[in-house]
C-alpha cells in the first residue's frame, strides 16, 4: 500500500497549500461548450465503435505494451459518453460499494473476483483495478497489469501542473474519481463546494495530508454535471 501511493503520489503535482483560493480568470476567449451529457446519445452501433469499446477489446489481451499505447483520457472519456447513452448498462456503484466492503474486511479474493466482473463492463473503475492489485492470491503478472492500468488512469486525471485551478482543472468523468484520485495519493477529503464559470461546472476539493497540511484540488465535472 505505502509503495503505491509514494508512485501515485510522484505522478501527481500537489495542488496548492493552504488557502489559496481558485483563480477568478474569465474563460471568455473559450469556444461554446456543449457537455457530453447535452450531445446526441450513442446508439448501440456507436457504442460498439467508440474508442472505449475497440480499445477495451486491446487491453483485455493482457499486454502491458498496450496500457502504455492508450489514450487514458480519451479511453474515460468515451466510456463516459457510453455511460451516459446507456446508463442501465454500465451502473455499477453499488457493486463497487460492496466489493470496496469486502476488500477492506480483508476478503480480498472474493473482492477480487467482483473486480473482475466489475471491468467487463467498467475498465475504468478505479477501485476494481486497485483491488485486483491489492489481491495476493492473484498471480503476479495479474497484479502488476493492473497495477500499471491504475496507474495510468491516475496519471490521466492529475499530471503534473493541473488541478490548481478552474483553467487547468483536472477532468473527471464520476464524483467518485475524485475521492479516489485523493485518497489513492494519501490525501483526506475535507470540504467540496461547486464552482460555476461560463456554463462550465467544477468541484472545488479541499483535503488535508497524513501531517494535517492542507491542500486545495479542482476537477471538472461539466460533461455529467446533474446527472450523477
């Protein structure tokens, strides 16, 4: 646990300490912004190929070449609009909810096979991948898989430099990314508050460290605000 989060932990950029408060910069030269959640829905044909669906085909081959080809970000992001065409198809919550109870009483092979079912139809799912890694009843060549697609997903929503502010905010496709995001990276959620800014919506984070200091992350949560 400890070795992961110090690797997380390097992937990301701390956003900023103590009270600094988000920048009050106009986004007035963007161009309209029509959220994935107001664009035409998928059909079952578009679904089958959108770049979350071929892609998801490549990756459950196994091939650690392969995590390191995809496009993270663009791989959550058209899961998210599949979500959002077929809502029905892809809920999951509550299954992560009870497998995250199973892995944290220590039944962690039976976590683990949730996971695994969890990622037929989420292989975004934060927690699945974390708890397959977690498994030391798994094979090694299992876990380190899914060690390093964790780690991707991580990196595709905090590199280096974002999160600081309603520009550069980190982009998320679930609340429940956020709290992952956090926690993953050794930080205690604190507060949230909702920004809006041109028609654009954003979760405001405070959360503090394992020494109590305090630090402040913003995500955007445009492309499913209200519906999740």
């Amino acid at each position: 646990m400890k070795k992961i989060l110090f690797v997380l932990a390097m992937l990301m950029l701390v956003a900023c300490a103590g009270n600094r408060g988000v920048s009050e910069t106009q986004i007035s030269t963007a161009p309209a912004y029509v959220p994935l959640s107001k664009q035409p829905p998928y059909d079952d044909a578009a679904i089958a190929a959108s770049y979350y669906t071929t892609q998801l085909a490549v990756l459950k081959k196994g091939s650690l070449e392969d995590i390191e080809t995809t496009d993270w970000l663009r791989f959550r992001k058209e899961f998210l609009k599949c979500k959002l065409s077929k809502p029905e198809k892809y809920a999951n919550s509550l299954v992560e909810k009870a497998m995250n109870k199973m892995r944290n009483e220590g039944n962690l092979k039976e976590a683990s096979e949730m996971a695994h079912n969890i990622l037929d139809n989420n292989f975004t799912s934060i927690p699945s991948h974390f708890t397959i890694w977690s498994d030391t009843t798994e094979n090694a060549e299992t876990r380190e898989y899914h060690r390093q697609v964790l780690v991707s997903l991580l990196t595709s929503i905090g590199e280096p430099g974002r999160g600081t502010s309603v520009e550069n905010a980190m982009y998320v496709i679930s609340i429940g990314e956020e709290y992952d995001f956090l926690y993953l990276n050794g930080f205690n959620p604190t507060g949230q508050a909702l920004i809006e800014e041109n028609g654009r919506y954003f979760d405001q984070m405070d959360a503090t460290d394992s020494e109590g200091k305090k630090y402040r992350f913003i995500f955007e949560v445009s492309d499913f605000f209200g519906h999740y």
